[in-house]
C-alpha cells in the first residue's frame, strides 16, 4: 500500500524548477488551484485597477513576471474555464507558446468574445501555464509516406464528432 507522504515526497523532488522575476511590484507570482492542477494560474498586472474589453475586443494584459522555462519545455497559455465561459474572455491566439529561450515579460493577449463589455482587475487570474516537454524533430524529406488504414481521411474521417 502506497505511503502519501513519502509519494508527495517523491514527486516533489521530481518537480520541475522553473525560476522566475517579478519586473513589477505588484506581480503576484503564479499559483496552482489544487494539488492535481496541471496549470498554473497567472495574474493581471496592470497599471489601471480595471482593464475594460469592449465586445470583440483583443487586449494585452501584462503579468509583471519574466520566466526562464528550463531545457526541453515551452511553456503553454491556455484559457481558465471559467473566464471563458462565464465571461467570454479566452486568449486570442487560443492557446500561446512560451519558448525556453525567451525572457521577456509573459503578457497574455485576451479576446471577449462576448456581446457585453468585461473587465479584468489588477490581481485577478488571467489565463493558465502548463509546461510541456517536447522534442527537436529532424525533417526527412521523402518520394512517398508509408500506408496507414486510415489514409488521407481528415476531418470527421473516423466518425467520431
């Protein structure tokens, strides 16, 4: 039977280590919502208490922090459920891409895809970052791929919505 102190242990020695700098002093390093969370939530950091998105309006929010996503990772913005369901604010490129050689300021580019002006506070939790492992891919050019059962069949090819 498994101990979960000594398995919390274990994996928290397996953690990644992800440094990071606040630029701003009112940044709020990112949190996780629970132990199971695989992102990590990020926060507004703005001059003005309240930023105003206007129907079908793209803004850039600031987080105040800078990064350094370690060797073989990139980090992955993603849209936090409720903000995007409750309020129509999801990020505009849909899902962003923090490569491990940048170290800028992490900023997230926000659409209201709603029919009613949104606002975002100073504090408030933005978008989400999960950082994902990935592989250098050496492209080999070839006269013809190998076949598969399924073929050339795109979208909706295997039935399934």
């Amino acid at each position: 039977m498994p101990n979960n102190k000594l398995d919390a242990h274990a994996q928290i020695k397996q953690a990644l280590k992800v440094n990071f700098e606040k630029i701003n002093e009112n940044a709020t390093e990112p949190t996780r919502g629970s132990d199971g969370a695989a992102g990590y939530d990020l926060y507004a950091c703005e001059e003005n208490p309240i930023v105003v998105f206007m129907p079908g309006e793209t803004r850039t929010i600031h987080t105040g922090i800078k990064v350094a996503i370690p060797h073989g990772y990139f980090g992955a913005i993603f849209a936090r459920s409720g903000l995007a369901c409750k309020h129509g604010l999801r990020p505009a490129n849909c899902v962003g891409v923090i490569d491990e050689d940048y170290r800028g300021e992490i900023m997230v580019c926000l659409r209201n895809d709603s029919d009613q002006s949104q606002g975002i506070s100073c504090k408030e939790r933005i978008a989400q970052i999960v950082f994902i492992p990935y592989g250098t891919v050496i492209f080999n050019q070839v006269s013809s791929l190998d076949e598969t059962e399924r073929g050339t069949g795109g979208f909706g090819s295997t039935g399934r919505l």
